[in-house]
C-alpha cells in the first residue's frame, strides 16, 4: 500500500490540527501542570473529542463507534502529539477497545457504547517494574469461587489514575518470563479503591500504581481464553507502541518547526543563527530522520489495517524509530533554542519531557529493536 493519505484522511488530518490547536494547545498542559491536577487531562476536552467521533474509532459501529480503522486513529494522536494534547486516547480509544473487541458479546456491550460517548475510561495494567516487560508478570490470579482473586501490583498504568476500569494482565499458570500462563482480566473501578494512587512522572501525565491484595473478581470478568492471553495483550501492546509512535512524531515534527522559526529569527554576532552552516547541517540532517518516521508510522498503522499478522513488527519498527528520532530532535531543538530552551518562557521544553517519558513507556529502543529481531525470526 502506498504511504500517501487518501482525501479523506487528509481532511481527518485537518480537522483534528484545526480543533486540537483550537482546544487544547501546550498551555491547556501548563495548566494542568500548575494546578497539579490529579487526572492529569481535561473530562470536558475528552467530552468533545467524543462529539467529534474520536473515542469511538476503533469501535464498531453496533456498539455505537465508527470503526474508521488504525490510521485514522494515528492521524488523530499525531496532531496530538504536536500540541502535547493529554488525554486517555490511547490507553482506552486505542488499546482498551483492542482488547474488549475480543472479549465476550456482554463485555462488548457493557464498555464499548461508554468508551464511544466518551463517558468511560479503561487502562491497562502490564508493567511491574520500571522496564517494560510484559513476558515477566508475576502479579497472580487464582481460582477462588466462581471467579479469581489477584495478588501482586501494577505500576506505571497510563491513565489508570481514577480509570473507571483496569485491563489487568495476570499469571494464571507458569512462572514470570513464560508466555503462556497469562491472562487478562477486566477489574471495576470498585474493586480497585484506594488501592490505586497516582505516579508522578517528568511529563505531568497520568500514571497509577495499584496494589492487589486479595482483590476478588467474578468469572465474566475474564477477558479471552485463560493461560492463552499473550497473544491479545502483544497486540493491544502494538497498538498502543504505535500510537505512541504517531504522537512522538507529531511532538518531533512540532519541535522542529518551531526551532526553524527561532533560529531564523535569533541573531548573534549581528546575524541570524539560522544562516550558520553548521546549523543548517544539523536541521538537515533532522529533517531527513523525521521523514524516515513518517513513513514507518505511516506503513505500522496500515498494516493493522490491511496485514494484521505483520503488524507486531511494524509496530515494534515505528516505536524505536520514533523513540530514537524523537528524542534527537527534542535534544537539538533545546540546544538550537540555547539555555532559555529549558525554560517555562518557551514550549520546547515540554516537548523534551513528553517525548523522554513517551520513548520509554511499552518499551524503549532496546526492547523494541530486540522484539523486531525475534519476529523476524533471529
């Protein structure tokens, strides 16, 4: 398929540049910073995404979404990423409804029409240390009743800070590092309580710990086949590695435009810096690498679409190379900006914080390019 926009696409493009630098520019995120909101994203912002569709994507369209497909999805978190937009699109528009999309029909109908209005948030639990590592749960689910009581702790859930419900991933059999033997569970707000509190990270996001302590759940709240949930949180997890992809190349993008826009206008010694050709070299050289990105996004959010058995791999693929281009490009924007890059006077410096967090969350470039390897059979 080739890596161009239809018309379509390219008018969801422009509606969401239109309305996300309309409604939620990097001060709306200064704000929340400021404030030190809890939630970390607006409810009315999410409101509205809602109204224009967004929440409802990937939904399908008995269940009240529009089911529109991956690149769309992406085309929206990129323009996201250009205006440091939080909100819990990814964890719950994006991952949230691959998964439920397996789940059973009552499951289906008691998430996806709230999610598609925008009155439900949903994330998932699969982190237990500080690196990804979704092979090593060790948090455990045991048959208890009719349903399964769970024992560990969850850290770093995106958006889990007050999430109506966590997609949690448990080991049922095995021992931490098998692939078989976990498990996904849907668990109520309810159920979680005062278990969760909220994580602090450098990008003012949302992110939750939650502690399980013989925290009951029933039976229905099995998400697929027990001992065999691997395979469906791999792909909720591509999912969501390409959605943060999108946004870390929306955040590269937007960084260096505005560091062409400074230094065209910042003067030492009497001239503009922009005309420096080691300045002019290095913005090259960026230039080049962000447009590598845009394709591997790109050609990852099509593949859900169109190749799905190859999409874990081009999700790995756009994931490192957003991570590594990004973080260049943050770094030279600062640099180009000087020290009053680092400084609350410019936006650039938010950017630096979103796309450092961003590139390690579901794996950085080491994990990615070593889970590439793997499916590509080495």
């Amino acid at each position: 398929m080739a890596l161009v926009l239809n018309e379509e696409q390219e008018m969801l493009r422009e509606a969401a540049k239109g309305f996300l630098g309309e409604k939620a520019p990097v001060s709306a995120l200064r704000k929340l910073r400021d404030d030190d909101d809890p939630l970390g994203w607006s409810r009315a912002l999410w409101e509205e995404m809602a109204a224009m569709g967004w929440t409802g994507i990937l939904v399908p369209e008995e269940y009240g979404g529009i089911d529109y497909g991956m690149v769309g999805a992406g085309l929206i978190v990129q323009e996201m990423g250009r205006n440091l937009t939080a909100s819990p699109f990814i964890s719950t528009a994006m991952m949230a409804v691959t998964a439920l999309r397996e789940g059973s029909d009552e499951q289906r109908q008691k998430w996806l029409p709230g999610i598609a209005q925008g009155k439900t948030v949903i994330a998932l639990a699969v982190d237990e240390g500080v690196k990804h590592d979704p092979a090593n749960t060790a948090l455990r689910a045991e048959a208890h009743g009719n349903g399964y009581r769970l024992n560990g702790e969850k850290s770093y859930i995106i958006d889990g800070f007050d999430a109506d419900a966590l997609i949690v991933a448990a080991r049922t059999s095995g021992e931490p590092g098998d692939e078989a033997g976990i498990s996904l569970f849907i668990v109520e707000k309810e159920a979680v309580g005062t278990a969760s509190s909220r994580t602090k990270l450098l990008d003012s996001r949302n992110y939750a710990h939650t502690e399980f302590k013989d925290m009951d759940v029933a039976g229905d709240a099995l998400i697929g086949t027990l001992d065999e949930g691997f395979a469906l949180l791999e792909r909720v997890l591509s999912v969501g590695r390409t959605g943060l992809a999108a946004e870390m190349l929306g955040a590269s993008e937007q960084s260096f435009d505005m560091t062409m826009d400074y230094i065209k206008e910042r003067k030492q010694f009497g001239t503009h810096v922009g005309a420096f050709q080691g300045l002019q070299h290095r913005s090259a050289h960026l230039y080049s690498e962000i447009e590598l990105v845009k394709s591997a996004v790109l050609k990852a959010l099509q593949m859900f679409d169109e190749a799905p058995e190859m999409a874990g791999a081009g999700a790995a693929l756009a994931k490192a190379k957003a991570g590594e281009v990004g973080v260049l490009a943050a770094n030279e924007a600062v640099q180009m900006h000087g020290g009053i890059g680092m400084t609350d006077e410019y936006d650039i410096g938010f950017y630096m914080k979103r796309i450092r967090a961003a590139q390690e969350l579901l794996g950085d470039y080491a994990f990615q390019a070593n889970r590439l390897a793997i499916l590509r059979g080495f």
